[in-house]
C-alpha cells in the first residue's frame, strides 16, 4: 500500500540567531600544514592540509570513522 503524499509542516519559528560583525580577521583565519591528530596511538587523521580566508565555506563530508568528528574537535581546540 502506497503512502500518501503530504505537504511538510510548516510553522513560525519565534528562534533567530545571527554572528555579530568581528572587527577585523586576519587572513589567512587557520592554516594546517601536514597536520596529524588522533587519540593515544590510535591515529585518525594523517596530512591534513587546510587553508581557511575570510570567506571561505567548508563542507564536512565523509564515511563513518573517517575522522570528521576528530577534525572538529581538531579545529575547536578540544583535541590537542
């Protein structure tokens, strides 16, 4: 038995979030050059090189284990 098609729910969202202005950046904001992370002797992520400019959008794409988490945590500073 087929379902039926509905239309999505739509509804007003009293939630607005907005990033102030920084003063000034600098360019380039990150750069990692060869980069390795990982936890204890258990290596996640080899090579890593990234360039971030003022601008720039990233996308996180990648298979279960691939280190995404890792590379987050990498950039926030919660991994060392």
């Amino acid at each position: 038995e087929r379902m039926e098609k509905v239309l999505p729910a739509q509804f007003d969202n009293p939630f607005s979030f907005q990033f102030r202005e920084p003063a000034a950046l600098p360019n380039p904001i990150m750069m990692m050059d060869e980069v390795s992370a990982g936890y204890g002797d258990n290596l996640i992520l080899e090579k890593i090189r990234l360039n971030l400019v003022p601008g720039s959008r990233i996308g996180l794409l990648g298979r279960n284990g691939a280190g995404k988490s890792t590379l987050i945590k990498l950039l926030s500073g919660e991994l060392n």
